[in-house]
C-alpha cells in the first residue's frame, strides 16, 4: 500500500465538492473479507466510514480501535469514525480511534459538553471534528458544534441498526441543517451527510435536500457494478 496522500483536516478539506462524496460504512463489508473488499472499493471509495458503538448508547457494540488501526494500514483512503458511545467515555474514545487512525470522529450532539470538548480534543490531535444527530433530536441541537465542526451527519433511520427504510423525517431535516449551516456563516466550509436508509430510490432524494454525501451501506457493497453504481451516484444533481 502507498503512503496515504493527505489526513487529519487537510484529507477532509480535499474531498470533491461539485459531486456527491462516495462514503463507504465498512459495518456493511463482508466482516469475514474485509481485506479483499476494501481492495475492492479503494478506487471507488473517497471516505471510509467506520460505525463505533457501545451498547448503551445504541442497542449493540460496534467496531474498535485495533480494527481500524488494521483497516487504517489496507487503505490511503480517509477515515470517518462515527463515535456512538455515552458522554462519560466519549472523550476517552476520541482519542483512541484518532491514535488508531481516524481522521475524522463525528461526535453526537447528544453528548452535550463532553461532545464539544472531544470535537476540541480532536483538533488538539490533529485530526478533524463532526457533530451527528439521532433522528430523535433536534436539528437545532448542532448549532452549538457548528463554529467548530467539518462535518454535519444526520441519521436517517434509529440508531445502530441496519437495513432499515428511511425516515420520513430525513430529507426536511437536512433542509432544516443546511439553513442552520448557513446562518451560521459555515454553510460552504461543513460537509453534510445523510446516513442510514440509503437506497437506490432515496438517494436521489437525499441529494435534492441538500446531501453532500451519503453512507452507503448494502447499496454499495451488494452491487456487483461498483463503478456503474458510483458513476449513477456522482451524476446526481443538488438542489439548484
Ligand atoms: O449506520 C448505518 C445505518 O444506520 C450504516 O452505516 C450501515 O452500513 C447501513 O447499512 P444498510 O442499511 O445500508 O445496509
């Protein structure tokens, strides 16, 4: 594997802004093969996504720093941890996977202070910061992480369970973020994400409402034309 070109904010800073970023949930590889899909999807692949959960703040325990430290050594691609965890270890957590290789942890806004003080501990570390929200809460609650943040990511479906249909609720959400985005003078600076419920038919209406990137779960790891998957998925057109 060549050296990783880029990483930390400068990685995050490079990703393509004129198409909708190709962002890959590792959870959805074949868990038993995740070296031969990552080969698979590294020419396709702009950003790695790797769900971190700990079985109190979401239903199961997901992913762990000695896996992403093995992941980070198969791949030149960024890194996107998004750190389900509970606000007493978030911190803690932050700096493992950032240690581990991350190049961005998306913290929940659920977190409240220690959310805002683990975005500051992962630029301390050199890496980059993003806020998330359960599809419960209010999308009012990033504008706290919105000065510091340079990724927004919006759940679309209950939190830590796959395979499941998007919510009703997603695209005015990201609507309602993207407003909130620009009020706050960050709108062309902040990556906005739709995560869970990504399907070939609610895609294009995720972009439309203003997705920068999606997290492609099955829909891109269980179709056997990844290059005319992505080559559909970068064609898609924002809201005018
Ligand atoms: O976090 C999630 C879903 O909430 C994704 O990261 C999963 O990977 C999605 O998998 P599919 O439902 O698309 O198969």
């Amino acid at each position: 594997m060549t050296a990783k070109p880029l990483s930390g904010p400068a990685a995050i800073a490079a990703l393509p802004r004129n198409r909708l970023i190709g962002e890959f949930s590792l959870w959805s590889a074949d868990l038993a093969n995740m070296e031969r899909d990552l080969k698979r999807i590294e020419a396709h692949a702009d950003l790695h996504h790797i769900d971190v959960a700990d079985a109190r703040f979401t239903p199961g325990f997901l992913f762990f720093p000695d896996m992403v430290a093995r992941i980070a050594r198969l791949t030149v691609k960024p890194i996107h941890v998004h750190l389900m965890v509970e606000a007493e270890i978030v911190e803690a957590q932050t700096r493992q996977f950032i240690e581990a290789g991350a190049d961005l942890v998306t913290i929940h806004a659920e977190n409240g202070e220690a959310g805002l003080r683990a975005v500051k501990l992962a630029h301390e570390l050199g890496a980059e910061a993003g806020v998330v929200l359960r599809l419960e809460t209010p999308v009012s609650a990033i504008e706290p992480f919105l000065p510091d943040v340079a990724f927004v990511t919006l759940l679309g479906t209950s939190i830590g369970v796959k395979g499941q249909s998007l919510s009703d609720q997603a695209c005015p959400r990201l609507i309602e973020a993207r407003a909130l985005m620009r009020k706050a003078g960050r709108e062309a600076d902040i990556i906005l994400a739709a995560d869970g419920g990504i399907r070939h038919e609610t895609v294009p209406l995720l972009r439309a409402a203003g997705a920068d990137t999606v997290v492609l779960g099955s829909l891109a790891f269980g179709d056997p034309d990844l290059a005319k998957r992505m080559a559909w998925l970068h064609g898609l057109k924002a809201a005018a």
